[in-house]
C-alpha cells in the first residue's frame, strides 16, 4: 500500500487532502500540532470509508524527530509528502513584530524544508512531493507580506528539489490555493468579506479544501509523472 504524509492533515485543506488520498488507496499518515479530537476525527473518517489512517502529532515550529519515529513505526517507505501545515495571521507590514515573523518562517519555511530533506531517504522511486503555497506569491499582496514571503520560500524549494530528485523519478510541485474557506479564515464569516472574497474570482465564489484537494490528488497521481517544478494555481482564476 502506498503511504502518504500529509501535514496539518487534521483540519481545513489540510484534513480534504487527507480524506481525498485515503479514498485514492493511500494509507494516511495525519500530522497535527494541537488539537487530538480533530485529528482522530479525520482518521476515523478515512477509515470509515475503507481507508487506512494513523495520526502524528508534532510541533513543526520544533524537532521533527517524534515525527519520524512514529511514522516509521506505522509505515514502510513514503510515497507521498504533502507540506501542508502553515499559519497566518493578515497584517501590514508595520504590524508585523521580530517574534511573529520569526514564527511564520519557523513552520512555514523551516520546517517544509527539513521535512523534504529527512524524506528524501525515505522516498520511494517514483514518489512525490507536494508543497502547499499560496495564490499570493503571482499577486502582490501587501495585506500579508510577511506570510507571502514564506510561500514564496516553498516555490524556489520546489525548484530546487525537482531538479535534484528528477533522476529518482521524485516529482516536487507546488499547488496555489487562493481564498479557501477554513476555520483560518474565520473573516468569511462576515457576508461583506465574503462577498469581496468570492469577487477575486472568475468563478464570483471562494473556494472549498476540496477544490484544492483534488488538484493536490492529480498531482500524487500516476498521471502527473511529467509535471515538476511547477506551481499549479489552484485559486479558482483570481485576479486574472
């Protein structure tokens, strides 16, 4: 059986990807940081569905080792990793403190990066690596400069990293989502934020974890074998 890793697999885009690959065939290993109940949550549910699932809980922002050690107690080999745990918070640049920033490039850059590396042993022939961005690095987005700029970071590692692991038949992507709705953008609740959300579109609606679950699904795919390197936009055509 074919293994995935998805982090901050528990909840949002994170918890549809690892839902989606489940009913792929993967067994699924849930990465979260925090909060047991969702993480079991998302297991049982795969489960349910006639999937296999085991959760990992791990401080990105830390070591990684906990991590591993119950991954490689649970599977043998990884086929897929999925970089998707991140944090954010919107604010100017004038409001951003040294801790915060220091924070977001922690779990948000840092950590993808030691990640790929402690999987690279671990990858099978064939495999893939999945980085999840952000619609914000193609627009300029002051809202959020510093969390952009930790996106921006997971493309130039894309890059590099398909061009290492090319000869392994390893390919590495990026997968863009725009403005999704998850409990991280708890401002949608708003219905004039919504609205204004749903405008940067072409589509005139935010998108759903499953929109971009699906397009992370092609690319773990067999069919996806000749793309690498890439940065495939996933926000529903915003701010064409």
């Amino acid at each position: 059986m074919r293994t995935a890793l998805v982090t901050g697999g528990s909840r949002g885009i994170g918890r549809a990807i690892a839902l989606r690959l489940g009913r792929d065939g993967f067994r699924v290993g849930v990465h979260y940081g925090s909060d047991d109940a969702a993480a079991e949550r998302t297991v049982k549910e795969i489960e349910t569905a006639g999937g296999k699932a085991f959760a990992l809980k791990a401080d990105l922002g830390g070591s990684l080792d906990g991590l591993w050690a119950v991954f490689d107690a649970a599977a043998d080999g990884l086929d897929v990793l999925v970089n998707n745990a991140g944090i954010g918070l919107q604010q100017p640049i004038a409001d951003v403190t040294e801790d915060w920033f220091d924070r977001l490039f922690a779990v948000n850059a840092k950590a993808p990066f030691f990640l790929v590396q402690q999987a690279i042993p671990r990858l099978k022939d064939g495999g893939r690596i999945i980085n999840i961005g952000s619609g914000a690095t193609r627009i300029a987005f002051p809202q959020d400069t510093a969390y952009s700029m930790t996106k921006g970071a997971l493309n130039t590692l894309t890059l590099a990293m398909a061009k290492e692991l090319g000869p392994r038949g390893i390919t590495v992507n990026t997968v863009a989502p725009g403005i999704i709705e998850t409990d991280m953008n708890g401002w949608l609740a708003d219905p004039e934020a919504a609205r204004a959300a749903a405008a940067y579109s072409v589509f005139d609606a935010v998108g759903q974890p499953a929109d971009v679950a699906d397009v992370v699904a092609f690319v773990a795919s067999g069919d996806a074998r000749w793309v690498t390197g890439q940065t495939l936009d996933a926000t529903g055509g915003s701010q064409l």
